[in-house]
C-alpha cells in the first residue's frame, strides 16, 4: 500500500481568483541560491504560459555581467539554512566546497549554468533589466552586461511595467 504525506496543493484553490498573469522577479543578492531561485521562479511562470521579467539589482547585477556570473557562490557565512555555525562557513574553503556540491547536484538535476539559463529565459520570452541606481552606483558599462538584458530601468520605470491586475512581485 502506498502511502503520500502531501496532500494536492491545487485542491483547496479558490477558483473565482484571477489567475497571475505575469510575474516579476526582483533578483536583489549575487548568491547562488537566490540567482537560481530567482531563475527558477521566472522560468517555471513561462513555462505556465505567464509573463516573466527579472529585475536585477545591487549584488543580483552579478548574475548579468559577464565576467561574474561565473563566479557566483553558495552563500556560507551568516547562512542558516547551511545548519552548520557561522564560524565553520567562514573557514577557508567551504564556501568554494558549498558552491561545488551545489553546482553538482544542480547539474544532476540538469539544471543549466548560469549563463546558459540566462540564454534559457530570453529566449522563453522572459525579459531582463537592470537597476540604474545599481548599475550606476558600481560605475558599469553597458558592455560589462550579458546581452541578453534588455534595458537600464529606474525603480518607477519597473513599477510601470509591473502594472495591472494579474501581476505578481516577488523580491529574492
């Protein structure tokens, strides 16, 4: 007999809810997990035929500029969900043994790299933007960006975007 402990998270919906339309994704930390989370949630509201825009931000610019997306780590120190102290991620070498461990067992998953998810979500029609106070905050060039971004935006010009019944905003 085979039993579940999760119950159909569609069951108990409410059905006269209007349902997302469009999804927009503010990327606002360079780690790993919040990169690919955020990737994950834009890519899986395309996938279910909903718009999708990431907004990247202060150290979330890392996963757009070229000569750093590759060098985007697990997040060690100061990171509860590691459930290890803090002093222990910050010992030589863990944070790199994290990043390694995570990238493999993503790569199981066949879960892109960065950059190649990056190539994933424009071509799924998912849009990406950079933050103009960030981007001229760390004094970049529009060359250092990956050329899938699409556009500088200030905060209003995001917020215009996001308008309209349907959208959702989440923050990472």
């Amino acid at each position: 007999m085979e039993t579940t402990l999760l119950k159909n998270p569609l069951a108990d919906l409410d059905k006269s809810l209007k349902p997302i339309e469009k999804v927009m994704v503010i990327i606002s930390k360079g780690t790993l997990e919040s990169v690919y989370a955020g990737f994950i949630l834009a890519n899986g509201a395309r996938m279910e035929g909903m718009e999708a825009e990431i907004f990247f931000t202060f150290f979330g610019l890392d996963a757009v500029i070229k000569d750093r997306l590759k060098d985007i780590h697990v997040a060690t120190v100061g990171n509860p969900a590691m459930h290890m102290p803090t002093m222990l991620g910050g010992l030589p070498g863990m944070e790199a043994l994290a990043t390694k461990m995570m990238k493999s067992k993503m790569e199981k998953l066949d879960i892109p790299p960065i950059d190649e998810f990056i190539e994933i979500l424009s071509a799924s029609g998912c849009r990406l933007w950079v933050c103009k106070l960030a981007f001229e905050m760390f004094d970049l060039k529009e060359e250092d960006l990956t050329p899938e971004v699409e556009g500088i935006l200030t905060v209003g010009d995001f917020y215009a975007r996001a308008a309209g019944e349907g959208t959702q905003i989440i923050f990472i």
